[in-house]
C-alpha cells in the first residue's frame, strides 16, 4: 500500500507537503490562511522549494506566518535534491498546492506515484492532472474552500486512505518521459505532414 496508508501518523498529526517555488502564483499565502482557521486540529506543513527566486515574497510568507501564529507548524525547507525530495514525498501524508495556475504540475504527478491524497486547485491543467478519485479540487484563489477540503481530509482518515488508494492507482498509469516524448513527436511529425 501507498505510504500514507501504512503508517502510523505521529501525535503531530498528518505531515502536509507543498512542493512549489515560493513565487505570489503558487498560492502559499492561500495555503497558510486556510491552515490558520485549522489551527485546532494536529497538522505539520513542509514547504518544499526555492525561497531565493522571490525573496519579497519568501519575506511576505515568513510574516504572514508571524501574524498568523504559524511558525512552529511550518517549515520551508527550500530545494532539495532528487534523492532527498523523493523521502519528503514518501515522508508525507498529504500533498497541498493552492496555485492560481499550472500549465502542468509536475508536483502533484509525484505526489499521485508516491500515492499521496492531494488538496489543490483547479487552476489551468491541475483540473486535468488530479482526478477527483486522488484529491480535492477547489476554485483557485478560494481559501474558504481549500479550508474546508484541507478540513475533510485532516478529520478523516477513511477519506485520505479512499484518495491515497486513487492516487496510487493515478500514479500507475502516468506516461513516463520516454512515453512523453514520443507522443510530443508524433505530434510534431503530423503537423509538418499537414
């Protein structure tokens, strides 16, 4: 079974990821003001990406972090190498990203083959990337709704191992990069016959 299913989860409670460059567009302020309305229930953030891309909005998050009394529940941890981003995926219990947009989220794929349930939007191809049976989906931008789905999935286990289960099975039949490719270049070739 995916990770999340089969282990223990610690007094802490569930270990959120986020895997986004701290950048205004990946929604991380979203995030941390749906997370302040959840303060009463056992949660852990880990935010995964670089803090040195946008240092005005690394500082923005790390205030509202501040304000929001979040500091001790939230760690940006920053880049991370392969290896090291893999055991985060596999530490984790659920996958979170608030963006307002992705063209395709290479993240939320991760987290659908390390079988993770996932919270996200449906900005641009999130909508496409995160079938309903992996996670919940919310309009970009609405924080009362990433807080009541990031609220089913910390209260109830039943609905994370139901998600966990659809992401693993999602993760299974993604294209690989050698697939990718030679679709990219069967389209190519059609269109220069065309």
């Amino acid at each position: 079974p995916p990770p999340s299913l089969s282990r223990d989860l610690s007094a802490e409670g569930p270990l959120l990821l986020c895997v986004a460059t701290l950048t205004p567009r990946k929604g991380h302020h979203l995030l941390f003001a749906a997370l302040a309305d959840l303060q009463d229930r056992p949660w852990r953030l880990d935010c995964v990406g670089s803090t040195d891309r946008d240092p005005a909005t690394t500082a923005a998050l790390r205030q509202q972090l501040a304000a929001l009394d979040l500091t001790a529940r939230v760690r940006f941890v920053g880049e991370l190498d392969e290896p090291t981003l893999a055991a985060a995926y596999a530490g984790a219990d659920v996958f979170v990203l608030a963006s307002y947009y992705e063209g395709y989220c290479m993240a939320c794929a991760e987290a659908l083959v390390h079988g993770l349930p996932i919270v996200t939007t449906t900005g641009g191809a999130l909508a496409e990337t995160v079938p309903g049976s992996a996670g919940l989906r919310v309009a970009p931008g609405d924080v009362g709704a990433l807080c009541s789905a990031l609220a089913q999935v910390l209260d109830d286990a039943t609905l994370r191992g139901q998600l966990a289960a659809g992401a693993a099975a999602a993760g299974r039949v993604l294209p690989d990069w050698p697939a990718s490719g030679r679709a990219f270049a069967e389209i190519i070739e059609e269109a220069l016959r065309a």
